[in-house]
C-alpha cells in the first residue's frame, strides 16, 4: 500500500474512481465518494516525490524537446530550496483532500450521482494541476477542472443555474486560452516545459505575463472575477460548497509556485481584498455574500505571492489551508439554512437561531475564524502574511505600509461583511417566522468537524506550520498581537451595529463587470442589429427594389422608347391627335416587349439604318 | 414545526427580548473599553511587540488598531453606500427568469 502510493498520481484516485460512482447502489455511493478522497489523502500523505518517479511519461517528447510530463512534481536538486516547491504542492494536496472528505459527508443525502462525478473529477484535477510538474499537464489538468466545475453548476439542473453556468464556461475558456498563448510562447522562449518558479527580474516576457492572466482569471481578480459571484450561488446546497473550495485555491498555489514575487500582485490582491468587502456589504444572497468574501480571502493570498518572501508564501499556504477549512463551514451553514428554508436572501431570511441553534454555532465558529479572532484558524494563519507585510515594510520597502495598511484595514472589513453580517442577517434580525427543523446529522457532523478543526488550529497551530513549504518562525499569541487584533475587530464590530440601519438589505442585485458581457452583450447586439441591419435594409431597398428592376426595365424599354421618340415626328406629319397618337406608341411598347415587330417595319428600318451609313460613308470620304 | 404544540416548552427568544439586546449593547461597549485598557500595561512595559523581530517605529500609538478598526469599517460602509447608489439594481434587471424549481437536492418538506 504505502509503496503504491509513495509513487501515484492522487489525481487518479479520485479521476478513476468517479467513473465507478453511478454503477453503485445509493447506500454505498454515499459512503464510497467519502472514501475516496480519504484514499487520496493517504495517498498525498505517502508520496515520496524524491526524483525516481515512474510518472514521467515520455509520451510527447516530440513536442517537448525530448522532455517528459511530469505527473508527479519531484524535488528540484539545483535551487536553493529543493523541498519547497513540493512541499507546496504536499500542503494544497492534503487540504485539497481532507476538505473533500467532510465535503462528502455533508452531501450525505445527496440522491443523484451526477453530480457526484462531476466533483469528484473537478476535485481530481485540482490536484492534478497541484502536482504538475510542468506546462502541459499543468494546462491539461487546468482545463478539465474548468469543464467538470461546469458540470457541478449545471447539476442544479434549473435555467438560471443554465444560464450561469455557460458564462462561468465562457470566461474560463477564455482563461484557457489566454493559459495555453501563454504556454506556448513560455516553452518557445525558454526551451524547457518545466514549470517552476518564473523570476521577476529576468523572466518577464509575453509569455509568462499571459499565463499569468490565465491564473488571475481564475484567481477571480476584477474585471475578471465576476463569474465567481455570478455561479457559485447558482449551484446547488452540495455543488457551492463544493466550488467554493478548489478554483480559486489552485489558482492561488499556482501564483504561489510560479509567481513569488511579482510585485504587481501585491496590488492586486489588495483591490481584490476591499473589492471583495464592499460588494459583500451590498449583497442580499447569502451565498452572494459568501462568493464575494472568497474574493475578499483570496486577496490576502494574491498579495502574499506578490510579497514573495518565504514567510509570505509560507502564510499564504497557511491561510489557504484555514481559509478552505472556515469558508466550506460557512457554505455548509448557508446551505443547511437554504436546505431546510428554500430561501438564500438576508431578506426572506432571519431569526433562525431559534430552531437551528446548533447551525448557528457552527457557521458562528466559521465567521469567528474568517475574521481572524484570536483562538482560531484565521488568527494563526492570515496574521503571518501580515506580519510578512510588515516586515518587508520595515526593511526597505516602504510602500508595503499601503499594503500592509490596506490588509489591516481589510481584516477589519471581513468581521464586518462575513463575520457578523452573515450570522446577523440569517439567524437573528427579524423574526420572519420561519421555524425549519435543525440541519439533519450528516449535515452537523460535517460541519463539526470543520469547527473543531477551526479552533484546533487556531490553539495549536504547529502541525500546520510543520508542513508548509518553508519554516515559519511566528507566534501569533504574542501579548501585542492579540491586544492589538482584538482593538481592531471590536471597534470593527461596534461600528457594524452603529451603522446597522445603513446596512438593512434591500431585495436588489449589485452590478458587477458581469454586466458586460451580460448587458453589454445584448447592447452589442443591438447595436449591430441597429447598424449593419439598417445598412442591409438601405441597400435592399436602394439596389435590390430600386436600381436593379429600373436599370432591367431600361434595358427592355430602350429600344421602343427610341423607336417612339424618332417617329413621333412622322405621326406628326400624318396630323394623327394626341390620343391617337398615344394609342400608336402603346402599341409599340406592346410589340417591343414581346419582341414582336412586323418583318416589314424590320426590313423598311434595315434600308433607313443602310441609308444612313451610306450618307456617313460618303461624308467621311 | 409549528409553535402551536401545547407540550413543548415556551420558545427559546432571548436574542428578541429588549432587555437582552440592551446587555449585548453594553457587552460589546465595555469589550471595546477594555481592548483599549489591556493595552497600557503593554506601553508601559515597552512591551508591546517585544516578541515581533521589528520595531514598529511610527505605529507604537496607544489604540492606533482601534482607530484604524473604526475609520476603516466606517469607510467601506459609506463606500459601499454610495456606490450602491449606482450599482443597485431590482433583481429582475437582467431579465433572468424567476426560478421555477428549488435545486434537486433540498429538504423534501421544502415548497416554494
């Protein structure tokens, strides 16, 4: 077993087994999918990527230079840090996995299998691209995530989630396409397919600029981040959940692998950390509000892969791995609320606390953690990249107290739009009423589990720090930590309630880039229907119904005009009358249409027209 | 479900009662009192950051945390405020059709 696993793709755990999932009778699929994954985190647990791995495969060494793909990422024996990389790649695996497992216990009740498969190769191609050892398998694992994501979308199986789900296809294609230019260009110029660290001093090239892009557009970094909101929430109690984890988290191990130290991500994920607050702040949906805090999170690690130091990329893992953890128990909270009410807007919702008490402690722990309270997940994990800020800003770069501000002030921002708006909004407000059964117990085991992890990290954090990519020297309970973290979230929370009337939700949608291409694409199709139509119709009209029948009725009408004007005169001289005369020239439009002239007349205006070249003959002589 | 039944005990409501709304306004006031106050032994002892690798120069100012929590939050709520202003749109806006069904894996007790 271990032997086994210490050299296999987990990728294909979870990719292999998924085809087996419909063959199985639903008792055991429930328990078979939850297996999977935990076979998948032994499997992580196990590799022992050291060099000698039979997953090279050699299969396109035409293409690559005689290079083979790397399935598996081994250690890189010449670079300062030769566990680094694939201890990052260890990192994003075991939480890839673990949160599967309590992922699938949630969806315990979950009848149908389809969706099922499709998470279950989306999730396997997380970690496949989370293994990758270069481009291709990189790119190919990428892709698959993208079209079986759309698949877990569609699995709510209503038209909105249809709609939704071809936009969420649209933009990740795009980001595809923009990944594999990227590619292309990257092998062309370097020669190698590699994919390890790209240096910002020296490695700046189109190429790695657009495979950068291609990352951001999963990343959800604005103006591109707008299909995260727009599907996450269309999808179903299991499937949001389920999304929620693994797009943005590959996007971020990705930049955390090829793109430490790329200074514009700094500023990057610092727009995207306030982006993220300010349209929570505005959004009804509570699975809305809970997309945009993603973006919100996601800021933090973007920023930390632009800082680049091994503190930062160290925090950034730390956070990720806790922020999975805390956001799938707040997705599990909204979606226990949407699975016994039907109803997901802050609006329609409130007073819960009454008959699912035991949901609102568990989603309270996940608010508790996002925000970063001391004693959980959040406190030992978001604070080193911080502190990383910090620390770059104090030795030398001081432009990082704006970034180091900037996430300060944003940490501030989640307690307010994840950590107490969403428990505020759907257990307390206004009694609406609605009095749902408590969450059934597949449901509640889950998400205890994920609190228990929440604070377990949160008090000792030390098994977590032992497995990221580099040694992390950082106490968080610290006396002036946990002093000054508890000033910023309280006055945080006294001004949530000061403002509480300025933050009553209204039953409206917020526009976001999504507009367009939404509006925007129909305004575009107007506008060509508008304008190009309108030129067809002019043309229509001017040529095909005017110029055309004209000049064909020229073409029949001439020669009898001619005729009519040239004996008009001879009519004349026989003192014939206008009507007469009228009458003599229907008859010779009659006779012209039907090419029907008399032989004689052919024959008479034969001589006139001989006559005629005979005077010009006899002038021109 | 219903609140109707005779046999079960009265309603658990304490968050809705006046006066327990009061407590938690007065709780969440002396907590920021307080975050305010644990802070001078720190000062005073030049202790703040002693375990942190750097001095934090400029940001040693009593209850500089504090006033960052408050104008921050203030900010972005006045932000997102007035930006909703232009961005706030009926939820019909893009013209999405109503939902017809709850998604397939719901409560079964559920009706729309």
């Amino acid at each position: 077993m271990t032997t086994l696993f210490s050299d296999f793709p987990p990728a294909f755990v979870l990719i292999l087994g998924a085809i087996l999932v419909p063959f199985l009778p639903k008792k055991i699929r429930s328990f078979y999918v939850i297996a999977l994954p935990a076979l998948a985190f032994v499997n992580v647990y196990y590799l022992q990527l050291d060099g000698n791995t039979k997953w090279n495969l050699d299969v396109f060494s035409w293409l690559t230079n005689g290079e083979p793909l790397e399935l598996l990422r081994t250690e890189s024996p010449g670079a300062e840090n030769p566990e680094a990389g694939y201890k990052l790649a260890k990192a994003f695996g075991y939480i890839f996995c673990l949160n599967a497992v309590i992922a699938f216990i949630f969806a315990f009740y979950v009848k149908k299998s389809t969706q099922h498969v499709a998470a279950l190769i989306y999730i396997g191609s997380a970690l496949g691209v989370a293994f990758a050892g270069d481009l291709l398998t990189l790119y190919v694992f990428w892709e698959l995530m993208a079209v079986s994501s759309t698949f877990v979308i569609l699995a709510r199986n209503t038209e909105k989630a249809k709609r939704s789900a071809y936009r969420y296809i649209m933009i990740h294609l795009l980001g595809g396409l923009l990944l594999l230019a990227g590619i292309v260009l990257t092998i062309q110029s370097r020669g190698s397919i590699q994919f390890d660290g790209f240096d910002f001093a020296t490695e700046q090239s189109a190429g790695t600029w657009l495979i950068l892009l291609g990352i951001l557009v999963n990343a959800a970094v604005p103006p591109l981040a707008a299909w995260l909101p727009d599907s996450y929430p269309e999808a179903s109690v299991t499937g949001g959940l389920i999304l929620s984890a693994y797009t943005t988290k590959t996007a971020v191990y990705t930049l955390l692998q090829g793109y430490a130290g790329w200074e514009p991500l700094i500023w990057i994920g610092c727009i995207m950390s306030v982006y993220g607050i300010i349209y929570a702040l505005l959004e009804n949906d509570m699975r809305r509000i809970l997309a945009y805090s993603i973006i919100n999170q996601v800021g933090f690690m973007v920023c930390a892969a632009g800082i680049g130091t091994h503190d930062a990329i160290s925090g950034a893992t730390a956070h990720a791995f806790c922020h999975i953890i805390y956001k799938s128990l707040l997705w599990m909270a909204a979606g226990a609320v949407l699975y016994r009410v039907g109803k997901s807007k802050c609006t329609e919702l409130g007073g819960l606390y009454k008959t699912m008490p035991l949901t609102l402690i568990f989603g309270t722990i996940g608010a508790l953690a996002i925000s970063a309270v001391p004693g959980t997940s959040g406190f030992t994990s978001k604070t080193i990249i911080i502190h990383a800020a910090e620390h770059e800003a104090a030795h030398g770069h001081a432009s990082l107290w704006w970034a180091w501000l900037i996430l300060e002030a944003a940490s501030a921002g989640v307690f307010l739009h994840a950590g107490i708006k969403f428990p505020y909004f759907v257990f307390f407000n206004k009694d609406r009423g609605l009095r749902p059964k408590e969450a059934p117990g597949t449901m509640l085991t889950a998400m205890a589990i994920l609190s228990f992890l929440c604070i377990y990290l949160g008090v000792n954090p030390q098994p977590l720090y032992d497995i990221l990519p580099y040694g992390v020297n950082y106490n968080a309970y610290t006396a002036g930590h946990v002093i000054t973290q508890m000033q910023l979230l309280m006055l945080s929370a006294l001004v949530f309630f000061l403002f509480l009337p300025m933050l009553k939700r209204t039953s409206t949608i917020s526009l976001d880039f999504d507009w367009l291409y939404r509006k925007g694409g129909q305004l575009f199709y107007k506008a060509t229907d508008k304008s190009l139509n309108s030129v067809n119709a002019a043309t229509r009209k001017g040529v095909v119904d005017g110029f055309i029948p004209r000049l064909s009725s020229f073409f029949t009408t001439a020669p009898s005009r001619i005729l009519s004007w040239l004996v008009t005169p001879v009519w004349l001289a026989q003192g014939l009358n206008s009507a007469e005369r009228e009458k003599r020239r229907d008859q010779l439009f009659e006779r012209g249409r039907r090419g029907a002239f008399p032989i004689g007349i052919t024959a008479i205006l034969g001589v006139v027209l001989l006559g005629v070249l005979y005077v010009f003959s006899w002038f021109a002589r | 479900m219903e609140n109707g039944d005779d046999k079960s005990p009265r309603e658990f409501d304490w968050f809705d009662r006046p006066k327990s709304r009061k407590l938690l306004w007065r709780l969440l006031i002396a907590a920021c009192i307080i975050s305010f106050l644990v802070e001078i032994p720190a000062l005073i002892s030049h202790d703040r950051h002693a375990t942190a690798p750097i001095d934090f120069g400029k940001f040693n100012i009593p209850g500089f945390y504090a006033v960052l929590g408050f104008v921050a939050c203030t900010l972005m709520i006045l932000a997102a405020k007035g930006l909703g202003i232009f961005l706030k749109r009926k939820e019909d806006y893009y013209g999405e059709p109503e939902e017809e069904t709850l998604p397939e894996d719901i409560d079964d007790d559920v009706v729309l």
